[in-house]
C-alpha cells in the first residue's frame, strides 16, 4: 500500500469545500487558468512541504505559486476557511469525535468590549518633575 498525499483532495472533502467559495470576480482579465480543486490542492501542498510559494512545481499542475497564494489569500478574505473550521468542527462533535475533556480556552484572545465599569482612575507612575521650591 502506497502512502497518501496529503494535499490530494478526496471528492467528499471537496463537495462540502466548493460550494463555501466565492464565485470568480466578473471583471477578473481573462480566463481562470486553474480550476479551484487544483489551486486548493496547490495551497495544500505548499503547507504541507514548508516550500516557498515560488518553488511549487508546474508540473504538478497546480498552477504557479503566486496563483495558488493569490487564491487563498481571496478565499481567506472570503471567510472560506473559518467556515471549513465551524462545518468539520460541528460534524466531529455530531459524530461524537471530539474528546471536549482535552479542551482549553485561551483567554488571550478574547476581547475586553467594556472594561470594568465604575473603575477608578490610577496614578500615573510616569517620571513628572519635581515641585519648585522657590
């Protein structure tokens, strides 16, 4: 048994990608040169080496690096990949594929909105000068 690529896309995983998509800007110049199942695949592999964008091989068909770097910065714009996140997250839970035991939440990604309310203003400890005493 061979090993699997890991930036090969199966037709399930695709079915639930391409519909989240954004559709080709109208006024793009010329044609779309590479499907976006390739491009996908590209961005894939590129990840999945640690290869620069530059070095990604033509002949895997992928398309050139700045095309595939151009799509997923598009698609990143888009919200496609924290839509992929939020879609397989909430199959695993339904599938019961989430050990939620092992879960942490980072505080230090949540926003403050308001502060605390009614707080008191605090001393500066900034350097002023001192009084005069003349």
């Amino acid at each position: 048994m061979g090993m699997s690529k890991a930036w090969v896309m199966n037709d399930r995983l695709w079915e639930l990608i391409e519909p989240l998509l954004p559709p080709w800007p109208a006024k793009a110049p010329g044609p779309r040169p590479v499907p976006d199942r390739l491009c996908l695949q590209g961005i894939l592999f590129v990840l999945h080496t640690g290869i620069g964008w530059e070095d990604l091989p033509q002949e895997l068909g992928f398309g050139s690096g700045m095309t595939c770097w151009r799509r997923l910065l598009r698609w990143t714009e888009a919200g496609v990949f924290d839509q992929v996140h939020q879609i397989l997250l909430a199959r695993l839970n339904a599938a019961n594929r989430i050990d939620w035991t092992r879960a942490a939440m980072d505080g230090s990604h949540v926003n403050a909105k308001k502060g605390v309310p009614g707080q008191a203003r605090r001393r500066s400890t900034a350097a002023s000068q001192a009084r005069s005493i003349i």
